[in-house]
C-alpha cells in the first residue's frame, strides 16, 4: 500500500479536543530510508501554525522544517505510527500559538500567555468549522466514521461550547454533570484552569458571537447525526419560544 488516509481525534484539554482531522498519506519508494509525504484535509482553514491552508504539515520528522537528532527522521527507528503520534501530540497541543518559531520565548510573559489564549479562542472557532466541514462533506469511504464519531462526541462538544460562551478558557474541565450522556469510554479531560477573563481577553465579544452561530450549526447537525442533543434542543425550543405564550 503507497496510499493510506488517517483521522486523527484532538487531543482533550486542547482546543481541538473531540475534532475530527484528515490526513493523507503517501509512502514512496524509498520508504523507509526517506520519510512519508503528508497531506492536511485543511477544508481552507489554518488552525494550527504547522498545519497550512494548502495543506502541508510542517514536522520535522517528515523533513519540512528544520530539526535535529531524534526530532528527524531515522530510516532505522521512525515509523508511520510515530508520524501520527507527532502530529496529535506535538502539533494538536495545549497551546499551538507557541508553535510559531521563536513564540516559545513570550510563554512566561503576560502578554504572550494572553496571546497564546486569544490564539486557542480562534483555534477552537476553526476546529468547530472543521467539524462542520467534515460533517457536510466527509472524506470519501469516512462518511460511516464521522457520523459514528460525532454521534458519541457531539453532547460533549455542545456542552463544551456553552461552557465556553460562559467565559471558561478553552480546553478547561467542563462541569461532570454537563457530560451525562457523554461515552464512558472516552479518555478523561485533562485538569484545565477556570478563571475571570480580562475585558480585553476576548474582542468586543466577537468569539462568542461566531460561537453561538457555530453552536446552532453543530447543534442542528448533531441532532440530525444521531447524537444526544435533547438537554440542548429542549433549551433552544424555549429559547426560540415567543414571550407569553
């Protein structure tokens, strides 16, 4: 086999946790002395500074960006699993804005550590594109797998962003009774930070606004997916009901 797809699920307690994310994969002839070349079903969105709207994927184990020893590829030690490990460990993290080459020296600073937080607001917005993007047009053979995945995942990602709209940092604890239906079989949320968020944290509330529009998206394709969307339909009906009646 020379050609082979992979789905990816975001990290928890990163902002692309629960999401959806497609690569391909060609191994070429001179595999395993070179590495494989990798493509990122991007749908035109940059959520990540090593993951390109044309998709390239920027890792130094595939030899497109610069890196020493181990980070490298070794013909004798690196595998096709390694790659996909780097991808959802190293590129899918907690804080991807520190991704950026030479953004790791703001981390102990105020601003750069509002910057990295501003980032991961932005990120989650894309993440939640991607996933309307993949629900709509799912990879070719992949259809079965989305709708599977967002039927198990969609309560939680729902109860996410409501968690989000109330001013929560992005990959933090969502409260356990908000993720009652969610699979007992998914891994546990990593331990995040709640915390008030500053006036100038989050833009003249432009994140909640294109979160609530998302939010509606998902919620309708959610519903119509299969997912356990009750406790979120009920308060949209009495949301959406006119006043007196």
């Amino acid at each position: 086999m020379d050609l082979l797809r992979a789905a990816i699920i975001g990290p928890k307690g990163t902002p692309y946790h629960d999401g959806l994310f497609f690569f391909d994969v060609h191994i070429p002839s001179a595999y395993p002395s070179g590495p494989p070349l990798v493509y990122y079903h991007s749908g035109g969105l940059r959520i990540n500074p090593n993951l390109y709207e044309n998709g390239r994927v920027c890792l130094s184990l595939l030899g497109t960006w610069d890196g020493r020893g181990c980070e490298k590829w070794n013909p004798a030690q690196s595998t096709m699993l390694q790659v996909l490990v780097s991808i959802q460990a190293l590129i899918l993290n907690e804080k991807p804005y520190y991704n950026e080459p030479g953004y790791e020296s703001f981390a102990t600073t105020p601003n750069g550590q509002l910057l990295a937080l501003k980032y991961n607001d932005d990120t989650f917005l894309y993440s939640c594109r991607t996933m309307l993007y993949s629900l709509r047009r799912p990879p070719e053979h992949f259809a079965d797998l989305v709708a599977g995945h967002f039927r198990v995942h969609g309560h939680t990602i729902l109860a996410a962003c409501k968690h989000y709209m109330a001013g929560n940092d992005i990959g933090s604890v969502v409260p356990e009774e908000e993720e009652e239906s969610a699979s007992r079989s998914a891994p546990k949320a990593k331990p995040g930070v709640i915390r008030t968020i500053p006036l100038n944290r989050r833009y003249a509330g432009s994140f909640d606004t294109s979160l609530k529009v998302l939010y509606e998206d998902l919620l309708m394709e959610f519903n119509v997916k299969g997912a356990d969307t009750r406790k979120f339909m009920i308060e949209k009906l009495k949301k959406d009901q006119p006043a007196g009646t």
